[in-house]
C-alpha cells in the first residue's frame, strides 16, 4: 500500500480544495497521512485521512480588521514576519521532526504552497513533492498580485535577508539538512509537479504555464455538512448567498448595509457571518433573511442565482463551479486580482471595499439578475472548472509522476 503525507500551514481555503484529493487517494487504496493545524482535525479526520495536528499559525491581531469594521491593510508599524518567528519556527520543527520521525515511510508528499520547505522535505526523504496551489499560479512571468501583497512581498524580502531567519536556516540545515530556501519565489510552484485547483481558462496568462502546473480545476467534493435551513423555494424567488468567507468575515457594518439593500427585496437572502459574530447583536433582521454563524456553502450555491463574496479563491471558484454570477468585494492579498479576473470574463461585479452602500449592493445585484450576459459567461467560466477533471484528475497526474518516478529511480539502480 502507497503512503501519502500531506503537509498544510493555513486557513479554510487551503486545507478545503485537498479534501476530495484525500478522499480519493484513499478510494484508490492509498494511506494517507495528513499534517494540519489541530483546528482541522475533526474535518481532515471526517475525510479519513490519518490526522497529525501542529501548532496553529495566527497572524497578529494586527493584520486583521480593526474591532471587526475596516477591511485588511498591512500596517505601516507592524513587522509582521518578525513577530511571527518563533511561533513559525515551532510549526516548521513539529512537521519536520513528525515528517521524518514517523514510523511510516511515504512514498511522496503533497504540501501547500505556503509550506515553503515542501520541496526541500521532499528531497530529504527521497520522495517526489508535489505542490498543491490553491490561488492563481504565479510565476516569473505572471506579476499579478496586488498592492497588499506586493507590500507584504517586500517584507517577506526583509525577512529572508534577516540574521534572524539565516541563523533559524542554518539550524535546519544543520540539524536536518534543510537548504535554505529562496522566499521571494515563496507564491510560486516549487513541487515536481504543481496541482491547481483552477482552469487554464480562467487562470490569468494560462499560456504561460509549462506541463509541471496541472490545471484540475475546484476540488469539489461532498463535504457532509449539516444544514439547519430548509432551501425550499416554492415562489420561485431568487436566492442570494452572502459570505465574506473564513477571515475577513465580522464587519457588522457590512452585514447591516445587506439588510438595507434586500430587505424589501422580493428574493430569499441566506447570510454567512462566520463564528466571531454574534447574530444576537443586530438589532433586526430581516424576514426574509437566513443568518447563520456557518453555512453549508457548497449545497446553497447550487441553488443560488447570485453569490455575494469577498472574491478569495475558494469560494470564487465554488460559486463559478456552479455557474453564479458574483458580485464581488475583494479585501486583500490575492482577492483583487481573483475578482478582476471574473469581471475580465464578464461574469460577475466588483465593488471597492470602502465604497460599499446598499444601494451599490442592490443596483449590483439588480444588474446581475436582470442580464443575461453575467449568467452566460459564469456558465462558461464554470464549463471550464468542470471539464478540468477535479480531484479525480489531480490524483491521475499525482500517480502519473510517482509511476514515472518509480521507472527512473529502478533504472538507475540496474
């Protein structure tokens, strides 16, 4: 039996899109080990996966929204990377040491792209490494992140070029034999192989991209969610789902301009506001609103006309999956560049984060369900998602390279 170890370091949205990979390494009789935050365990443990949980890394309070109300801006007085070192250093030591200290002996590993030392991991335990990409790939050729992460890339630039971050390398290197890795390519493939859970359509400069990027498309896969709503809709009213994902999520002025702007609206309005909301602080909500902490969102998008997000990568492509047209309210790091790609296409609309009025929302919204081009072009955005091959294909090109990795490495030893 082939062992697979899967090594994660972030969010939602990086650990979702490796679930029907997981899922379907095991359905083809592989064993699978996979490295997360502890906050993870019961949702990688659902997907039967073996669970090892690490030390989870919180970014500072700073870089977050200010008592939940203005959207993410990298502060001027905050080094951010310096402040998260040693929390940083201890994930990376956990990994490694339960990486390579593991009574199993895996035959690859596929680790997210923000694991940094994926590659290099890979090398030790003479294994293929394949990388699991869960934004747009990025490489020398393809410049297409905003200002924020543009700002946050100069600041990873100071980190790597710190006595601090040399001397924890050198550490590695001498303790494990870790080469130090060069962190200005940090958000681009290093694996054998790059698994993105996107279409060569809608990726931006798709062309760009030679064969080692694997374009799979979302990894959609049923995730056994309960929902305590019914999405019965016997008038026929339009559905709008409202979500600003996992992060970026506890803005109450945000929440109460949507009331303002569908309230009187003839349409059923289903609203995630993420755990750190309390739903018990507006002071009214809507009769046709549907407000919840957490909301299965793969099951309402399949019903949904239109999609409310703040364009992260996931979600954009869930919805687009299931032909939503979106409007979209981009916060930070690669979110504008996700939102300006579906407006390119034509499929959705995108609001500046500090201009949001409800009646931008609602004119928004009005455009949408009132054209036909919005819906058209979802619908070929999201032909494409699904003609890519899912987690079904990621698996096939994962396989593919260990088989080819096998004839090498046999040959050699004749």
């Amino acid at each position: 039996m082939k062992r697979v170890l899967f090594i994660n370091v972030f969010g939602e949205g990086h650990i979702n899109p490796t679930i029907g990979l997981v899922k379907e390494l095991m359905n083809r009789g592989k064993k699978v080990t996979y490295i997360a935050g502890e906050e993870f365990r019961e949702k990688i443990e659902k997907a039967g996966a073996t669970f090892i949980g690490h030390k989870t890394m919180e970014f500072p309070k700073t870089f977050g929204p200010p008592n939940g109300e203005a959207p993410f801006k990298m502060p001027e007085n905050v080094e951010a990377p310096f402040k998260m070192l040693d929390t940083l250093k201890e994930m990376i030591e956990e990994i490694i040491e339960a990486a390579l200290n593991s009574s199993e002996q895996y035959d690859y590993i596929i680790y997210d792209s923000m694991f940094f030392i994926g590659n290099e991991l890979g090398r030790i335990l003479k294994v293929p490494a394949i990388c699991s990409v869960t934004t747009f790939a990025m490489n020398e050729n393809t410049k297409i992140l905003g200002e924020e992460t543009k700002e946050m890339g100069s600041k990873i630039q100071e980190f790597s070029n710190s006595p601090l971050y040399k001397e924890f390398f050198a550490h590695l290197q001498g303790k494990y034999g870790i080469k130090l890795p060069d962190l200005s390519t940090i958000f681009n493939g290093s694996g054998m192989i790059n698994i993105v859970y996107t279409s060569k359509y809608f990726q931006i400069h798709g062309e760009r991209f030679d064969e080692r990027y694997k374009f799979i498309g979302p990894s959609i896969a049923d995730r056994n969610e309960d929902m305590d709503f019914s999405l019965e809709n016997n008038n026929k009213k339009k559905l709008i789902y409202i979500s600003l994902g996992t992060i970026f999520n506890n803005s109450i002025n945000f929440y109460e301009s949507c009331f303002k702007a569908f309230g009187n609206m003839d349409a059923k309005i289903i609203m995630s506001v993420g755990n750190n909301t309390d739903i018990s602080a507006f002071k009214s909500i809507p009769s046709n609103f549907i407000v919840r902490n957490y909301v299965p969102q793969l099951k309402v998008l399949k019903q949904a006309d239109v999609f409310i997000t703040h364009g992260g990568m996931n979600s954009t492509s869930e919805g687009l999956y299931y032909d939503v047209p979106l409007v979209l309210i981009p916060q930070t790091i690669d979110q504008p560049a996700v939102a300006n790609r579906v407006a390119q296409l034509g499929a959705g609309i995108v609001i500046d984060k500090d201009k949001v009025t409800p009646e931008i929302l609602k004119q928004s919204v009005v455009k949408i369900l009132t054209g036909d081009n919005f819906k058209m072009n979802s619908e070929k955005i999201g032909k494409s998602l699904r003609e890519a091959g899912g987690y079904k294909k990621g698996v096939d090109e994962i396989l593919n390279l260990c088989d080819i990795h096998e004839e090498v490495a046999a040959g050699n030893e004749k």
